[in-house]
C-alpha cells in the first residue's frame, strides 16, 4: 500500500511558498502521490452538503498540480476529483494530455459527477444530467487520447474529422463516488475508483464495486482496479487502521491533513503518518 495526501491546494497551505514545501517534503518522507479536489463555485450562504465557507479559497487542480509537477519529480498527482459534467471534455482533454506530458506521465485523472446543485446549475448542467454527461465526457476524452482518427457521437458531445497532440503517455482515469452508478462508473471506465469516509464504511465501499463488476462488463485494457480510500473519520490514521486499509486491498492511502490551518501543522501531520505501515 502507498500513501499519499490530498487537499493541499485549499485554505492556508495554497500558497506558492507553503505548496512547494510541503509537496517537496511529502516526496523526500515518502509519500507517492498528492491529491487536489475542485469546486469552482461554492454555495452562498452555505449549504448543508457543501464541505467549504463559500470565501474559503481553493485553487483548481490542474493549475495547482502543474505547479507542484515543476517542484517534485516523483509525485503521481491525481485530481481527486475533477467535478467532470462542469468541464467542457475537449479543452480537458487537452489540458490533461499538457500536464501529463509535463510530469513525465505522473498525471492520474480523478473525475466525479457532482453533488453541489448550486455549483452544478450556476455552471449549466442541470443535476438530471450529471451522470450520463460524466460518461459521455469520458468516452469521448477516451476516444480523442487514443484512437486513430478520433470520433464520437453523443447527445452532449461530438466530433469527427479532428485530431489532438500531443497525448498523455498513459492516460489513467480514476472514478470517485459511492453511489451504485459510480461503482459501475469505475468498473467499466476507470482505471481505479477514489473513496472516502471510514474504515467501517470501506467494505461496504467494496461490496458495492463487486456488484457493480457482475453489472457491467470492464474491458480488459484497464486492468486491475485500484483502490484509493481517503479517511475522513476520524482524520488521522492510527497504525492498526493503516495495516486494516491494506488487509482490505487499499492500493493508495490518501492522508488529509486539513482542517489543520497552520502549515507548520500540516508539516507534522505528514511526518507522522509518513511511519504509517504499509
């Protein structure tokens, strides 16, 4: 099991001076991948499911991520998550292949379909239609990074008769969500599914995707689904906890220091868990 940490491009750790100390020291303790979640807009006031103060600040993920890929050299970086039906799929495309190329490959794609209503509406995209946009965008994405003469014809979507280069050195898609169609989601589209929550809430997390995997049929070019979990109750990660998240085939750990406010803090969270046992 690897480790590594998320939630870093947000709050008082999203300075130039605080991620390039931060992301250089999760590299050297041994972290082997940094996370960056989105929300472009937030509620105002703020709503019950919103996770954030609508004036809490949080930096978008690829821009972040690009900037840590220029300061570390063995950092995966994921997107955990990009909010995908919010995108326009083609200019992510091309904005995932640039990073991608950039970091020498580093680049795991972590999208979701949403849950914000006033995020999702103020960004045109009624919630009705979160889920058969996510899939749309990411068979079309799919199509533009590896097929020959790129084509796809969707309700949302469509193109013929054009190209994009460069691309990604080894595009790998990473589905977030607990939801029954986010674990199909997984199965069928994604090289690896992004959870969060408890320890007690991961086997149920699991079960869900073996029931998706008699669902739907995943294709052999994808592989092994990985699994990345991301603990939230409670936030730090007890060893015992850390050997179970292994038991259970967690492949990455993901940390999140925040609400921690003072980087100095988030400093030691990251030192302590870098002992963590995997």
């Amino acid at each position: 099991m690897e480790l590594g940490v998320s939630g870093l491009n947000a709050k008082a750790t999203l300075g130039p001076a605080e991620t390039v100390r931060l992301a250089r020291l999760a590299e050297d303790l041994g972290y082997a991948s940094w996370w960056a979640g989105e929300h472009v807009v937030l509620p105002s006031p703020r709503v019950a499911a919103s996770p954030m103060e609508p004036t809490d600040p949080i930096l978008d993920p690829l821009v972040h991520l690009s900037y840590v890929a220029a300061v570390t050299q063995r950092l995966e970086l994921g997107t955990g998550i990009v909010i995908l039906p919010q995108r326009n799929p083609l200019v992510l495309a091309k904005q995932v292949a640039s990073l991608d190329v950039l970091s020498r490959g580093r680049l795991l794609l972590g999208v979701g379909a949403g849950y914000l209503e006033p995020e999702l509406r103020a960004l045109g995209v009624p919630m009705s239609e979160r889920g058969s946009r996510t899939d749309e965008y990411l068979d079309a994405m799919t199509a533009l990074w590896t097929d020959p003469a790129p084509a796809y014809e969707g309700r949302f979507v469509a193109f013929r008769d054009i190209d994009a280069h460069p691309r990604p050195t080894r595009p790998r898609i990473v589905i977030g969500g607990h939801s029954p169609a986010a674990f199909r989601r997984a199965i069928a589209r994604g090289h690896g599914w992004f959870g969060n929550g408890t320890l007690d809430d991961l086997p149920r997390h699991l079960a869900g995707l073996r029931r998706a995997a008699s669902e739907v049929e995943r294709p052999d070019r994808l592989g092994r689904l990985e699994i990345n979990y991301l603990p939230l109750d409670p936030v730090e990660v007890a060893p015992r906890s850390a050997e179970r998240y292994a038991e259970l085939g967690v492949d990455r750990l993901v940390v999140y220091p925040l609400p921690l406010e003072d980087p100095s803090d988030v400093a030691r969270f990251l030192e302590r868990h870098a002992t963590l046992p995997r």
